[in-house]
C-alpha cells in the first residue's frame, strides 16, 4: 500500500477524505490533524484524568494503609496479601462484576486501577519509612523527638526516594492499564483504539495515534517525577557531587 | 538551664529479657556538677546501658538515676531528653537536613526564634572547629570527623548542663581521634558541662576523665576515682590487669615537668634537656635513652629553669 505515489500526498490539510485516509496507509498526518480536537485531545485529557484520579486514590490509601502497617508490624503482612490479591483479579472480569453496582461509569474504571496501584505504593511506602538508619533514629529519640516528629521530620523524608520511585512504577503502568476503560466507557486514549479495531477495515492511523500518544505520556510523567525527585532529595544528589 | 548538672546513681540493675547475668548490677557513685566522667570497661560490662539509662533510651529496673536531685523517672521523657546532649560512636546526623539544619534540631523542638537559632549555629560551628559556609553542606559531603564535631555540636546546641558520650571517637582514624579528644578536653574546659563518655579504651579513659568508673562483667563497678588514684591504687588484681602492667608510666603520662620538683642545675653537661611541657613519662624515656640519671629542664623563655633526677621521679609514684 504504501508505495512511492503516495509520498507527496501524505501532507497535512488533504484532511477527511484523503487517499491516505481512504487508502488506510500507515500513518496518516493530515488524520491527526484534522481530528487532534474531536477525537485525539479529549482523549488525551479524560486519560490524564483517569490516571490521576486512580494514582491520587491509590496513593492515599496506600499511604494511610503504610503508616498503619509501620505502627502496628503485624498488619503489613496481611495488607500486602490483600493488595497482591486484588492485582492478580483479571480487570475484564472485575468489571463484569462491578457492572451492576456501580454501571458503566468512571467507578467502574477507577476501582481496578485503585487497587492495582496499591500493590505497587503499599510496599514502596512501608519500605521508605523503615529506610531510616538504626543510628538516626537512635540520635532523634535521644534529642527528644515525639513519635510523630520522629515520623514526619526523619522517617517520611527519608522515605521520599522510595516512595517517588513507587509512583513512578505506578503511574507508567495505570497510563497503560487505563486503556482498558474503554470497555466500559467511551473515555481514555483506550476508546479511540477501541474504535478504530471494530470497525470492518482497522483504521491504522487511529490505533497508532493513540498509542504512540499513550507511550508519549508515560514517558513525560516519568520524567516530571524524576524532576520532582531531584526537587524534594537534594540531600542524596549533592551528597554524590 | 544550669551549666552543669550533678549525677546519682542509687543501687540501679538492669537485667536484659531472657538473660540471667544482669547488665548492670546495684550500679551506685556520684559525678559531681562539671565532672568529666569516663565509663570504662571490657565488653559486657554495662557502660552502654549504664549511660542510655540516665536519658531512658533503656529503663532500668530498680534503683534510681537523679540529675540535681530529681530523679530521671520524674521527669518527662521528651523533656528529659531534651535537656541532656546526646553523642554516638556512629554520630546519626539527619542525612536530609543541612549541617545548620541539623544543629539546630533541639532548638527548633524548644521553640527558639529563626534568628537566635541561627546565632547559635553560627556559634556552634566556630566552637567546634567547623566553618561558617559548612552550615549550608549536607551530611553525606562531610569526613568522619567533621561529622562527629557536627554531632558534638547538635548535642551542645541548646546548651545542656549534661552531654551522655557513647563511644564518640571510637570509628575515627587514629590522628582524628587524637585531635577531637584533645579539643573535647579544651571544650569541656571552656563549656564546663557535666560528661558521661563511654569508651572501651583505657588510654582514651585516663587521658580524658577527671573520674574514671570502671565496669567488669555482669556490670558490676569495679572502682570509681580519679585517673591519678586509680593508677596508683587499683582497688582488685581486675583493675590492675585493665589498666595495665605499665601503670607506673601511665601515671607520669599524666604530669609534666612543670609540675615536677626541679634542683638548681648541677653537673649537667650530659643530661639530656627537655621542655617544661613534656611529661614525665616521656622525660624519664629521655633519661634511659641518653643513659643519664637527671633532665635538664627548658622554660618556655629558653633559659634552664632547673633539673629533674630520676630519683626524685621514683618518690612521685
């Protein structure tokens, strides 16, 4: 299909219609463009929003469940059981049975991808907080530090490398999983996809779009973390200096 | 908060769950307001538990620690700790927070204003040895002894009258060691605080200490008395192994010259000559090396301020 002919005519602003577009070729910019506000950007922007919403969740549960399991030791065990059970539940299955409780609605979405991210924070978070050494927590009772001083002034920024190395495992893979909501909404950079594979002819160019989009967005929030690593652990960067 | 603070030990013990030996045993002495105290003693003998017991890092079971006479018991244990500088072999400095951050940690927990608090890192720093631009360095691009005197200083910051001592210098290289014992001495001079310092090693103990309490096995005190007394008198043959078979010159480490009783000159052509700073265990090396039986003893304006005789060295001892 894509043979030399079609070189020159590959070019923005033949839009709907074009013999790319007609043809199904590869990748078809004049689609991108054309569609990159009714279809490509509001996808984009529901999937940030999905993202966000089920990392934002995941992580205050998954934070309150860690400072749980840091009080009391005998509870990590059995929370971290429960989280690797809740990811081993297929989403597809797990949709069908929340389906009819919750419809088909960003709920439905948001309950898996919550409980995917917890088995991802939950260990990063308990193992952060137990990252302080023995010495410095032995000094900081010394001083007089409280309990809760000794969390929130020593353990928990201590804790943040590990942490931040958690969400960044846990937003890559919710941007990926969350393609899936398109089962049961027509939202996400999933539902463009979804849509251009049943139609009788794949459209090429969609499912492409979408994608490399996806990816685009992974690799940019992995990067915005990083930069806010180096933001909230200047200690450890200049300490290797 | 008074400069110095004097220390009671009441017939305190210790026993350690699931063991039989007690940790510290009817442990009692007295450490008078200013007193560098050193707790030393073979491995086993309690000097840890001894110390963690007056800032209740470890609580004891029976007996009774008292600071100015209020028993440590009485008071809040944040309070408690707060009050009393805190020193470790391994130092713990916060690895997140800057030098000045971490100096002024007890002050920030008092509630001292930004600006007093960062006069008394400014302070800190220069008493301890440390450059003013260090306040803004992070732990990790410190040296290990640049991280104790951080230590010394965040334990001195709100100006304690008691500093607890565990082991401070132990993981130092030999020449920073010696430095930092040298000026805790000058510090300790200047500060006038009272000091629990633990250590394992006996030179470190007699050099250091104005009383010195040694611990055996089953944390049982041996003797308790200054470094002078204990050199001379060692209450049992344990003290007399721990302290050594050269106890003798160990005991003229710790006079000089300047403190023996000098003789006008007299046929002295041969002896070897010494400054007046010089102790009397390296001045009676001198003699046997140069095979004289006197010193001739230099002031510090160059002029020979007398002679010291071999003989008159053995009727100090």
């Amino acid at each position: 299909m894509t043979h030399l002919a079609a070189g020159p005519v590959i070019i923005p602003n033949y839009g709907q219609g074009s013999s790319c577009v007609t043809g199904n070729h590869t990748f078809c910019w004049g689609w991108v463009h054309d569609h990159w506000g009714d279809t490509l950007q509001p996808a984009l922007v529901q999937h940030i929003v999905l993202t966000v919403i089920a990392v934002g969740i995941g992580f205050a549960l998954a934070f309150a469940l860690a400072l749980l399991a840091h009080r009391l030791r005998r509870v990590e065990h059995p929370i971290g059981i429960a989280a690797a059970l809740l990811y081993t539940m297929p989403s597809l299955a797990l949709f069908q049975v929340l389906v009819p409780f919750t419809g088909l609605t960003r709920t439905t979405v948001e309950i898996p991808l919550v409980a995917y991210t917890l088995v991802i924070l939950f260990p990063n978070i308990v193992a952060g907080l137990r990252s302080a050494p023995d010495e410095v927590l032995e000094a900081a009772r010394g001083m007089g530090l409280t309990r809760r001083q000794l969390l929130w002034r020593v353990e928990l920024p201590l804790a943040v490398p590990a942490i931040v190395g958690g969400l960044r495992i846990a937003v890559v893979s919710t941007i990926a999983i969350a393609t899936i909501a398109s089962f049961v909404i027509e939202q996400g950079l999933g539902y463009p996809i979804f849509y251009a594979v049943k139609l009788p002819t794949p459209f090429k160019t969609e499912i492409y779009s979408a994608g490399i989009l996806a990816i685009a967005l992974a690799l940019a929030s992995d990067a915005l973390l990083v930069g806010l690593r180096r933001l909230l652990v200047p200690w450890a960067r200049k300490g290797l200096a | 908060m008074s400069a110095a603070a004097e220390i009671v030990f009441e017939h305190v013990t210790k026993r350690y769950a699931g063991r039989d030996a007690a940790a510290v045993d009817d442990l009692s002495f007295e450490i008078p307001a200013g007193t560098f105290c050193v707790l030393v003693g073979p491995s086993g003998g309690g000097k840890t538990t001894a110390l963690k017991m007056v800032n209740r890092l470890v609580p004891f079971d029976s007996g009774e620690i008292r600071i100015d006479g209020r028993s440590v018991r009485d008071i809040p244990v944040v309070e408690l700790r707060r009050g009393i500088g805190y020193v470790i072999q391994q130092v713990g400095l916060f690895p997140h927070m800057t030098v000045g951050d971490n100096i002024g940690t007890v002050p920030r927990l008092l509630g001292w204003s930004k600006a007093r608090i960062r006069d008394r890192i400014a302070e800190l720093l220069e008493l301890v040895g440390l450059e003013a631009a260090d306040a803004k360095r992070y732990p990790a691009q410190l040296s290990g002894g640049q991280r104790q005197r951080v230590g010394l200083a965040r334990a001195l910051a709100a100006d304690p009258p008691l500093l607890l001592m565990d082991e401070p210098f132990g993981a130092l290289d030999p020449i920073t060691r010696f430095r930092l014992q040298t000026e805790l001495r000058r510090l300790h001079h200047e500060v006038g605080k009272t000091v629990i310092f633990v250590t394992h090693d006996v030179d470190e103990a007699i050099q250091m200490g104005d009383r010195i309490a040694i611990l055996r096995e089953g944390g049982v005190l041996a003797q308790y008395d200054t470094p002078d007394a204990i050199l001379a008198h060692p209450a049992d043959d344990f003290v007399a192994r721990f302290v050594g078979e050269d106890r003798a010159l160990r005991r003229l480490a710790l006079r000089t010259l300047a403190d023996a009783p000098l003789e006008p000159c007299t046929d002295s052509s041969r002896a070897p000559r010494a400054p007046q700073t010089t102790t009397l265990r390296n001045a009676v090396s001198l003699m046997v090396e140069s095979g004289a039986d006197r010193v001739v003893v230099v002031g510090p304006d160059g002029g020979e301020s007398g002679m010291l005789r071999l003989q008159k060295i053995e009727d100090l001892l």
